[in-house]
C-alpha cells in the first residue's frame, strides 16, 4: 500500500490528488425518473455504464467522459424496458450508446460543483448540466484511491428526439416530456 497522500486542500475542501479515476461498476448507480400517467414516477436505471475522470491539478479543469449501453436500461418491467429499447424510444440497436462528455467545471460552494457537458442520446447532442456533489476522498481496505459523488440534472425527452407518447382519455400524457437524471457513484485512481 502506497504512503502517498490521496487527498489534499483546494479552497477549503479536502480532494483527491490529481490523477485519472474510473467508474467503480460495483459502486454506482446511473438512474432516471420519468412521470407516468400524470400521477406517479417510475424510476429505472441503466446497469452497464463506464466513465473516465480525470482529476487536474486546478480540479475546475477536471474532465468526464462517460458510456452508458443503451440497451442495460431497467426499470423492473421486461414489457416497458423492451418498449424502452425500441426505436418508439432509445432505438438502442441503431444507437448503442448514450455518451456524456464534458465541457467544463465550474465551483457553487463547498462540495457542490456545476459540471457542463455535452450528451448525446439516440445521435442528438444537447449541452447538460449536472448537479454534482463532491462526497468525500479516500483510501479503500484493499488498497485503492477513491472518491464518492452524486449528480443530477433535468432533461427534456423530446430534446433528444424521444417524443413517442400517448394521450390519456382524462388529459395529459402517458410518459412525461421532463426526466430526472440521478447518478451515484465511486472512482477509482488508475496507476
């Protein structure tokens, strides 16, 4: 086990050491809410994502590139994921991947932190910005540098193309336009 430091001060807050991290896969989750018939929220999450952060030195001059497979969305219900898969939605055959990569970090206060980013879904690309929580640096039992962070954004369905919908006998809509992104997570420094 290195003696190395894996953190230090930036403005006041304890960070990780400069350096490239990857998505843990056993510590993330990469999830969604999306309204359903006007009165509830069915919540899914796509098990097969990647990404790659690079920590700088100015930790505003961080970067992220991510992967999600289109096709690992899971919301519970082997009917609606297959729909979900379809070209009505993600065409995940055509398009197999959802793409996040970003254009910038900006600093709110504390552990809190803008990220800009362009993501791409079913081959269009919008700009996005994540909420994103900073939650906290170590060193694992087995030897490995890590961070913990949370993020969340709001998107619009149609932006990308995803308008397919139905209307309902009592008003409003089956799937609604405005979906939830949340996204919890562990990195792990790369040597």
């Amino acid at each position: 086990m290195s003696t190395e430091s894996v953190t230090r001060d930036w403005d006041g807050l304890t960070i990780p050491t400069a350096g490239t991290y990857l998505l843990d896969a056993a510590h993330k989750r990469v999830g969604f809410v999306a309204r359903h018939m006007m009165v509830s929220k069915v919540r899914g999450e796509f098990a097969d994502a990647s990404a790659t952060i690079t920590i700088a030195e100015d930790p505003t001059q961080s970067s992220v590139s991510a992967t999600i497979q289109a096709a690992s969305i899971d919301t519970k219900q082997a009917d609606r994921d297959a729909h979900l898969r379809s070209a009505e939605f993600l065409d995940a055959e055509t398009f197999p991947t959802i793409e996040y990569r970003s254009t910038g970090v900006k600093s709110r206060d504390g552990n809190e932190f803008v990220l800009l980013g362009d993501l791409t879904v079913k081959g269009v690309t919008r700009q996005v910005e994540l909420d994103v929580t900073f939650e906290g640096v170590g060193r694992s039992p087995f030897g490995q540098d890590i961070f913990g962070f949370s993020a969340s954004a709001e998107i619009d369905r149609e932006d990308f193309g995803l308008t397919w919908n139905v209307a309902l006998e009592t008003g409003g809509v089956l799937v609604g336009k405005k979906i939830k992104i949340e996204i919890e997570g562990e990195a792990i420094r790369q040597a």
